[in-house]
C-alpha cells in the first residue's frame, strides 16, 4: 500500500468505529407499500469498505488475506458461515412454509401465542447482506499494510467513541430531567429502529445514549468496560481507569438488567484475572491486595447504604426483580424455548437467516441457521479469541502497548458476544463487529510489524 492508500484505511476504521455507536441514526430512510428501510452510518461505511476492498483489489494497491495472524481459521468460518446463510435464505422458507416463526417486524410481546407463519420475506435475503458485507469488512481491514501505528489508532478511537457514549448519555439524561434540548431528531432519525429510545419503567427514565434502547446501550458499555478495564491493567492508563470509572456510572443508571448480569459477571472475572496474574508472576503485592480489599469493602458498604436508599431500591427493583416476574420476561423466555422447537421441527437446519428473531444471539442462530449454523459461529468465535491471544503473546516486550491494545480488544469482544448471549438476537449488531474487526485491524499489522 502506499501512503495515500494507508491513510485512507486509517480514515474509514476510524469512521468505522464512530459510526458503530450511532445505532438508533440514519443518513437515509425509505418507505413504501409497506417496505421500510434505513440506512444507518455503520452500514454506509461497511458499504464503502467493500466498494475500496473491490477498488483496491482491481486496481493491484492491496492484497487481502483470509490468514489471521498466521491462522486462517477465524475468516474461513465466518466465510463458510456467510456461505450457508446465502445459500438457505431463498431455500429453507420454501421447505418449512408456515411454521410459527419470530418476525423481526413484530415485538416478541404481540407474537406470544400470535406466531406469524413462515414465509419468503426481505428479511431473509436483507440478513445474509449484511453478515457478506462484514465478512468484506474483514478482508478490507487484514488488507497489507506497513502501517506501524495500527495499535495507536484502535486505542484513540475506542477511547473517543465511548467519550461520545459517555456524553450523549449525560446529555440525554440531563434533557430528560430538565427539559434542554437534545438533538433526538438526529441521534434517533431512523424511524423503525428508533421506538425505545423514550422508555421509562414507573417514572424512572431509562437512558439509551446513541442507542435505540438500553439493553443495546448496555451490551456495548460492558464490552467497552472490559476493554478498559484490561487495558488499564497492562498499561497503568489513568485515562482508562476514569473511562471505567464513568462507563461504570452510565451502567448504574441504564436499569438495564442485561447491563448489570453481564456487568456482574465482567467484574467476577476481571477480580479473578488479577488475582490469578499476580499469583502467577509470584508477586501478588500488598498494592493489590489493598486494591481488592477495598474494592470489596466499597462494595459492602454500598450494598448496606443502597439497602435504605429508595430511589436506588425502586432501580433495582424495577430492572431486576420486577422485569424478571413480568409478562414481557416471560414473552422472551417462552420466544427462547419456541427457538428451540424451531430447530426440532426443521431437523435441525433452522428456517434462515432473519425468519424468526427471538430474545437472545444464540437461539437466533441456532434457529435460523441450524446446528451447522451455530457450530460454524461458536467456531469463528473461539478461533479469532484464540489466535488473536496467540499472536499477542508472541509479541516481543518491545511491542507492549500493541499487546496491551490487542489483548484488550479481546476481553471487549469476549463479553460483548456474552452480553448478547443474553438478551441481543441480532448477529448484524454493529457493536459485535466493532470490537471483531479491531482484533483483525490491529492483529493485521503484524506482517509489517514483526514478520507474523
């Protein structure tokens, strides 16, 4: 690649990551005879990587890889996965006509016991596009490169789009409360998506940030706290830790229950990541054991404060306690158990891509694309974590901040795919493409960097 080309693959990573948080936003809508569609930032840009990929390829000014790091294992399952989702789309709603399926333009509340039978809908052929054109993003971002400063640019950038994150959820919190302005008529112009944004449980706001509802907002601040959290850890980042420290904050207040599940256990495991490191390096300092104990003293007192605080009791109450015993918990779990039906009456081969959209990532990919399917995900998910931990440790001590960066990015992608093992079925969600391509772009540099 030469210089102009490097930049421009700078700048659309950069506009890749930034676009991705704008989810409930639109740079164009359409609607007619019923067909509604948006076009979002994250997909123009996904659109225009795959334009240059095609344009760079032609042109002989990049040479696309399916090696990650010397394994071509992430890429060629996500390929094969592709593959399958295209070749059933047109096929298996044909074959299972009429079984009671999920619409994705229906909410799981009005389908309860109202299934809408299978059919042949833009849905199955507009899922499968969109999972080609982030398999295209892949390539675009493995393309070869002699940029050095990959690292550096994926760590200013995430760090940038939670900032934004982080100031549009003060910014919409503070509108809510007091009536200023906030420019909804931008952040929430995409119209379908965009229903949620307003939702309030028992007078308590439910802020969503740039996000079309909370648990959606709460997915990508889990998956940024975890990125945060490892990066501060490799590094001793200040700036990090206050990232962490504000993400933390915005999470209290989303009353998302998928927030503070994935939340809980993000904590667990990092606490248990460091304790278990230390150990490891045989120097589990007086520093860290300091860090711990208070942490958990902090903890307690909180619990015992917050016990007597009513405000805080009613959050909880109505995020965890309320929602579990609700009719809509019970429409998610009953939309779950009917995913798995799906998969027993279609012998295990599943109605499509984008046919039936239950409440969480796993049983919508089993449902829609069959064991095969689910197999081939958990495959591209186990490997690129693999391989990008592989590469990472290979690393000499000189290249510790591409470490840290690349290690951090996993955690990011590791808890953002649990987050939406619980309540987000959308394998199109640009948050889980976010931190899968940052892995590819930074772990990319590699060829240039130190010959891997």
């Amino acid at each position: 690649m030469n210089s102009s080309t490097s930049r421009l693959h700078r700048f659309l990573f950069a506009a890749f990551v930034t676009s991705a948080i704008f989810q409930a936003a639109a740079v164009y809508n359409f609607s007619s005879s019923g067909v509604e569609f948006y076009l979002s930032p994250f997909l123009a840009l996904q659109l225009l990587a795959s334009l240059c990929l095609v344009i760079f390829i032609a042109v002989g000014n990049g040479r696309p890889t399916m090696k990650l790091g010397g394994s071509a294992a992430p890429l060629l399952s996500i390929f094969l996965l592709t593959a399958l989702s295209i070749f059933m789309a047109p096929v298996l709603p044909v074959i299972f006509d009429g079984i009671g399926v999920y619409s994705a333009r229906g909410g799981i509340d009005s389908q309860h016991n109202n299934l809408t039978p299978l059919r042949v809908t833009p849905s199955i052929f507009i899922q499968p596009a969109y999972l080609l054109l982030s398999l295209f993003c892949f390539l675009f971002f493995s393309l070869n490169t002699k940029d050095k400063l990959r690292h550096h640019i994926a760590h200013r950038w995430i760090s940038i789009g939670a900032i934004l994150v982080l100031l549009f959820g003060a910014w919409r919190l503070a509108s809510l409360l007091s009536g200023i302005y906030f420019p909804s008529e931008i952040l929430y112009s995409s119209g379908i998506k965009a229903e949620n944004v307003d939702q309030t449980i028992n007078g308590i706001y439910r802020v969503s940030s740039t996000f079309t509802e909370v648990s959606y907002l709460g997915v990508y601040l889990v998956s940024a706290l975890a990125y945060f959290l490892r990066y501060a850890y490799a590094t001793k980042s200040l700036m990090s830790l206050l990232i962490s420290a504000a993400i933390t904050l915005l999470i209290a207040i989303t009353t998302s229950s998928t927030a503070y599940l994935s939340a809980a256990v993000l904590i667990a495991c990092f606490l248990a990541f460091v304790v278990v490191k230390e150990i490891g390096k045989g120097r589990l300092s007086k520093r860290t054991l300091a860090t711990l104990s208070l942490s958990l003293l902090a903890a307690f007192i909180m619990v015992l404060y917050f016990s007597d605080n009513t405000i805080v009791r009613s959050v909880v109450d109505l995020s965890i306690t309320t929602k579990a015993s609700s009719g809509s918990a019970t429409h998610r779990g009953a939309a779950d158990i009917r995913a798995l039906q799906i998969v027993y009456e279609t012998f295990g081969l599943g109605v499509g891509l984008g046919a039936n959209r239950p409440s969480s990532l796993i049983t919508s990919i089993v449902s829609n694309l069959g064991i095969i399917g689910l197999t081939l995900f958990l495959t591209f998910v186990y490997q690129i974590l693999k391989v990008t931990a592989r590469v990472a440790n290979a690393l000499p001590a000189s290249e510790s901040s591409h470490r840290a960066v690349l290690l951090a990015a996993r955690w990011g992608f590791f808890f953002c795919f649990v987050s939406m093992a619980i309540a987000v079925p959308d394998l199109s969600f640009p948050i889980f493409w976010l931190w899968a391509i940052t892995m590819t772009y930074v772990a990319g540099s590699l060829r240039a960097d130190t010959g891997q």
